[in-house]
C-alpha cells in the first residue's frame, strides 16, 4: 500500500480576511442566482453580503451575542409531523 502525503495546512487567516472572502463570494453567488432570475434567493444572498460589508466596515459587530430577545410564545418543541 502506499500512503498519501498528508495535505498541508492553510495559513491561518484573519477573522477580517475570511469575512472579506466570504463577502466575495457573496457577490458571484449574487450574479449566478439573479440571473437564473431566482428572486427570494438573490435577496436573501443580497442581505448577507450587506451583513458582511456592514462589520467589515465597522457599522455592525461580528456577532449580537446575548442581545437577542427572547422568542415570546413560541413552542419548544415541535407540534408534530410536517405533511407537505
């Protein structure tokens, strides 16, 4: 048997390096699915690339942490079974 190489480890990257490349790829995901004219999921790629341009500038934090509400009235666990 022969024994693969063990792959090298990537350099390790800045939190602002991977969120810069996320919000890259954000953008080509944005073209690739507007023009296949899929409308919701433009939209919701579109918010994501805003979220990620908002921290990268500093107008946003990373992460809202504890400062989330709680969801009021909402069940813990599910109803039952989703029939489609």
């Amino acid at each position: 048997m022969s024994s693969k190489p063990a792959k090298p480890a990537l350099p390790p990257h800045t939190a602002e390096e991977n969120l810069a490349y996320t919000r890259q790829m954000l953008g080509e995901l944005r073209t690739v699915v507007n023009a296949e004219g899929a409308d919701m999921l433009g939209y919701l790629i579109e918010m994501a690339y805003v979220e990620a341009g908002d921290i990268l500038s500093g107008l946003r934090p990373l992460s809202v942490g504890g400062q989330r509400d709680p969801a009021v009235g909402m069940p813990l666990k599910p109803a039952g079974k989703i029939k489609l």
